[in-house]
C-alpha cells in the first residue's frame, strides 16, 4: 500500500471518529429542538454541535496564544457527516402529528 492509500483511509477513518462527538452533542442538543420537524432538528443539532467543536478547536489549538478560530473549520466534514447521521435518527423516530396526516 502506499503513502497517499494510507493517507486517504487515515482521514477516513479520522472523520468518521470526528463525527461520533459531534454526533453525540448534537442528540444532546436535539433533545431540546423536539418541536421542529425531524431535518430541522437535525439540522439546527448538528450546527449547535459544530459550534461547540469549532469553540473547543479554536480555543485548544491556542497553545497560549489568541485563539486559533480557522482550526474549527477542519470540523466542516465530521459536521456533514453527523447531520447526516443526525436526520437518518430523527426520521426513525418521527411520529407524523394527526392533524398532519389529515391535511394531505
């Protein structure tokens, strides 16, 4: 295997263990957004839970110094693929209300 095959399944596999934090935080934060519709929700979780990790990015890569805010921005894909993962949970769990259901 070469170098640029090992490096393309390192980031692989690198984003998909990026995403399950993100992914976590945005359950976390979704537990709050039960009003919205199950895109919604996903979506709005999985950018709170992109916020959280660009903070955390920018404030850890310091390293003493002003805070590093492009840092964050390595988390763009990991924040996709848990919105993603976030809307796949959210259309599982979604119980369409009956006046909905009725309109169409």
């Amino acid at each position: 295997m070469d170098n640029a095959t090992a490096g393309m399944i390192g980031t692989i596999v690198g984003l998909f263990f990026a995403a399950l934090p993100l992914y976590l935080i945005g359950l976390l934060i979704g537990f709050f957004l039960k009003k919205y519709d199950p895109e919604e929700r996903a979506m709005y979780a999985a950018i709170g839970a992109w916020f959280a990790a660009y903070f955390l990015a920018a404030w850890g890569f310091a390293n003493g110094g002003p805070m590093n805010w492009t840092a964050g921005l390595l988390y763009i894909p990991a924040a996709i693929l848990a919105f993603l993962l976030l809307k796949r949970h959210y259309f599982k769990m979604w119980q369409p209300d009956e006046d909905e259901a009725w309109e169409e």
